[in-house]
C-alpha cells in the first residue's frame, strides 16, 4: 500500500473459498486515503457519525463503523488535553471572558441538560488572537471563577491589563484576587444589546442612538448626565435600560479613562462574537452531546480551525502605542 506516509506492507486475511472481503481494504487497492484527518474534518464540520458514515460509503465506497469514528475522533481528546494545559503569555492586553450554551445529556439520569461553554478569548501584544482555554460547567460563580484565573496564572498568565466581561456571575469579583491590578470593563456592546430588548422594535433606533451618546462620551462624568438625560426622555417608556447601565456602572466607567484607539479596540467584540459563530454552527445541527467529552473535542475542533483563519486585531496598530503608554510599567510592544 501507498500512502502519505509512505509504502508499507498489510497482511490480508485469507480463506478457502475466497468469499473474505476487506472493508477498509478493497481488494487490488494500492493506495489508501489519510482516513483518520478526514474523519476529524467531518466531524469538526458539525457532521453526526450517520452523516460521516453516509458520506465515506457514497464518495469513496468505503464502509466505516460508528466504533471506528468514535475511537478517532477520541484521539483528539489527548490534543484538548495539551491544549488546555499549554505554557501561554505572560501579559496578555486584553481578555474577553464569554459563554454559550449546549445541550449535554448526563449520563447517570439520561436527562439532558442545558450546560454553559465559558470561553476565555486573549489578544496577545502582535494583536493576536487566541483561545486560552475552554471551561464546561453547569454553574458559574466566584469560586467556579476563582479556579480559572488560578489555572490561567499556573499556566503562565502573570498580568491582564484589561478583561473584558458580560454579566457573567461572580466573574468580576473573582478577577482582581487572582490579578489585582486588572482593568474589569463590562461589554458595552452586549450591554447595549440587553438594553434593546426593552423597548420596541420600532424605538430601537432612536434607543441606540441616544446610549452612543452614553458610551459616547469622554469623561465619565459626561456619560453620567448624558444616562441622566436618556433617563428623563425614555425612563417612562423603558424604565429598565437606565436601571440596568445603572447596575453594571462601576464596570463601565472604566471605559471613559482610555483613549479613542483603546475604546474602538475594547468596545467591538466581532473577535468573540467570531469565534462564537463559528462554534455554534458546528453544533447546530448536531443533537444533544452524549458528555462533556464529546462536547469538548467538538467545540476544540472548533476553535482550532478559527485560528487557522484568525486575524490581527482590527485597530491594533494605533491602539497598542496607547497601550504602552497608558500601561508603560506593565506592558511592552516588544513583550519585554
């Protein structure tokens, strides 16, 4: 047999009256495809075990067993577990924290449950970015919290200068004991998009524009009396939006004592939002995951191919000279 590797020899099993057909192997075949990748690319593409089976039997006539796609797309589980557990940057400029949601059946009840994806997202000082790490949990809270930053600073992470969040639960006190002298920024455009769901359809545009003017503002004082504003035009319309930029305020105001170049860089999240795209379309075809294992591997799987396609930060050029100054003891373009 040829193949990428190389040439090689295969003993084929052999009986009497000839009726042994290979199946992996057809007869007077002298060349055989790299299987296992492009079992994983299948896979990686949202496909179900049924859809790999189908497409290898149609395209190629080749018959290969549930177990068989099991057992290689397993072998990336060791890949998830170097993965998680490699060395990362000592400073990383930025991190937005997200989540999402899957479906996961547990094992012992059989019940499928709703668990959460938590996605740590780091922009590394080239305006790279990458995945740090991949948590799957039932529950979120400060200690659930407090073990991340702990596994993060173990794997390397000695600064964040800023992390960027999104209302999830007990994130912002669990940063600053792990990494006091963070930076915690809310998401401005999540917390824009929350304060959408308040008003009417037909209010939204008028809605958004009157918070630009929040966000908008170059002091935090300014953005204050521009929320007051907005509270005495559309508080009795939609009383909840300034109540809840009111609530996340003291992650906000953050905002206001950075430049324009850090604001452009920190308020978009197209970055996540990306790479939560790109993992959500993997999934949405496929069922509930039978464990976190096979959750897990799907989502890496993923991840791994976003990267591949990843790019600069968008604005990082201007914004990482602003950087250097507003952080100039904690951060170097240089990495030193």
């Amino acid at each position: 047999m040829k193949g990428e590797d190389g040439a090689f020899e295969i003993e084929v099993p052999r009986d009497r009256d000839g009726s042994f057909e290979p199946k992996l192997i057809a007869k007077g075949q002298t060349r055989i495809d790299d299987l296992d990748d492009k079992i994983i690319a299948m896979y990686a593409r949202g496909m179900s075990m049924r859809d790999i089976r189908g497409h290898r039997e149609e395209l190629c006539g080749l018959e290969v067993s549930p177990d068989l796609i099991s057992r290689v797309t397993d072998a990336v589980l060791d890949e998830v577990r170097e993965w998680r557990s490699r060395a990362l940057d000592a400073v990383y400029p930025i991190v937005i924290f997200d989540a999402l949601r899957v479906k996961i059946r547990d094992k012992d009840s059989r019940i499928v449950k709703n668990e959460a994806v938590y996605l740590a997202l780091g922009v590394t000082g080239d305006g790279q970015r990458a995945v740090l790490g991949l948590w799957i949990a039932a529950n979120e809270g400060a200690r659930f919290w407090l073990a991340v930053m702990t596994e993060l600073r173990n794997r390397g992470v000695q600064d964040i200068l800023i992390a960027v969040v999104d209302g999830l639960k007990g994130l912002p006190e669990a940063i600053n004991p792990a990494f006091p002298e963070t930076t915690v920024q809310t998401c401005i455009v999540h917390l824009v998009r929350h304060s959408l769901n308040f008003c009417s359809w037909k209010d939204r545009k008028a809605v958004a524009a009157r918070l630009r003017e929040v966000y908008g503002a170059e002091t935090a004082e300014a953005a204050r009396d521009a929320l007051e504003a907005f509270d005495e035009a559309w508080g009795n319309q939609c009383p909840s939006i300034a109540q809840a930029w009111r609530r996340a305020w003291q992650e906000v105001i953050p905002f206001f004592a950075f430049s324009p170049e850090i604001r452009r860089v920190i308020h978009t999240t197209n970055a996540v939002e990306s790479l939560s795209r790109v993992i959500r379309k993997s999934i949405k075809a496929r069922g509930p995951f039978p464990s976190e294992d096979a959750a897990e591997k799907l989502i890496y799987l993923a991840i791994r191919g976003h990267e591949k396609t990843s790019r600069t930060v968008r604005g990082w050029l201007a914004a990482v000279n602003q950087f250097a100054i507003t952080f100039e003891d904690r951060f170097s373009p240089l990495g030193g």
